[in-house]
C-alpha cells in the first residue's frame, strides 16, 4: 500500500466517523430541544392563571427628542422579560453615542412568547435624539428554546414571579395603610 493510499484510508475512515458522530449529536440535540420545549410549555400553562397579576410594562418603543425639557415618547406591551439581550453598544472610543440591539423573549399577559428585536440609536449628546424600535415576533416554545438557553428561560420565569411577588406584597401593604386609615375616616362618619 502506497503513502497516498494509506493516508486515503484513514481520510475515509475519519470522514465516516466525523458523519456518524454528527447524525448522533444531531438526533440527540434534536431530542433534547424537543423536551425541553414540552417543559417550556407546561411551565408557560402553569403561569397562565398568574400572568394577569405579575405582567408588567415591556418597552418596545422609545423616541426622545433631545431637547433638555423634553419628553420620552414610549410604547409598551404587557407581559414578563424572560431574557434580557438588550445591549447598547458605543460608537468608537466616545461613550456619548451608539446603537441600541438584541433581542429578548417575553412572555405577554396572554401567555403567548414574543421574541423583541431592538434596533436603533443612542445619544447622550446634547440635544441629540434617541430613538429604538422592537419588532415582536411570536414564537413556539421549541423555537424559544433553539434561540435562546433553556436554563435562562427558567431562571427569568423564576425571577419574574419572584419580582412580581415583591411588587403584590408591596400593593398589599399599601391596601393595608389604605384600609386601615379608611377604618378611621369610617368611625368619623358613623359617630
């Protein structure tokens, strides 16, 4: 058997084992998406009855004009950032300008995954304007979890329910001040 010959030998073998062990991961990565986006969409059927509580503002708009008395014209959707991937980024070495991308997932108040993707511009420059926009895209749960790691998702569905307890547990307390000076406004009325 010549060089040529031997070196063929082991390039095939190679090639063959590389294809093997590519269909492998392929299935298994195949499979493992697949649960993980079943578990996603049980998770997201658990939080349905919650999600009218724990929504909030999702800002997929925002426009200032620059002008130092001005105001931030913004727009917003109802629901749960589950991943942040929003960035700005500067432009050269000047901190003063620069983009605004990414992308998020959120979870909306009707239980349904939207992924935001941001673009647009910063500035911090003096009667300049800033300006992004989202567009929202709805997803499935397996195309959540292609997109973005599955271990992200959970934790921001956590953190959003922990978030959302803290912001009722505030409302309750404040209810409780309410009620309680009411009892006292009531006693005036009924003496």
């Amino acid at each position: 058997m010549t060089v040529g010959e031997v070196v063929w030998k082991e390039f095939t073998a190679a090639l063959q084992e590389a294809a093997t062990l590519g269909e492998q991961i392929s299935r298994q990565q195949e499979a493992v998406e697949e649960e993980e986006a079943r578990i996603l969409a049980a998770l997201v059927e658990k939080t349905r009855p919650v999600l009218p509580y724990i929504s909030g503002k999702v800002l997929v708009r925002y426009y200032h004009p620059g002008g130092q008395f001005a105001e931030a014209e913004k727009d917003y959707i109802e629901g749960i950032v589950v991943v942040d991937e929003f960035r700005r980024k500067c432009e050269g070495s000047d901190d003063t300008r620069g983009t605004c991308t990414g992308q998020q997932l959120v979870l909306t108040r009707k239980g349904v995954l939207l992924v935001l993707t941001r673009e647009g511009h910063w500035s911090n420059w003096q009667n300049e304007p800033s300006s992004w926009q989202a567009e929202a895209k709805e997803v499935t749960p397996l195309e959540a979890v292609q997109r973005f790691d599955f271990a992200d998702i959970v934790q921001g569905l956590v953190d959003g329910l922990r978030e959302a307890i803290n912001e009722t547990e505030k409302k309750r307390k404040q209810l409780e001040k309410r009620a309680s000076r009411l009892a006292g406004s009531k006693k005036l009325v009924e003496d």
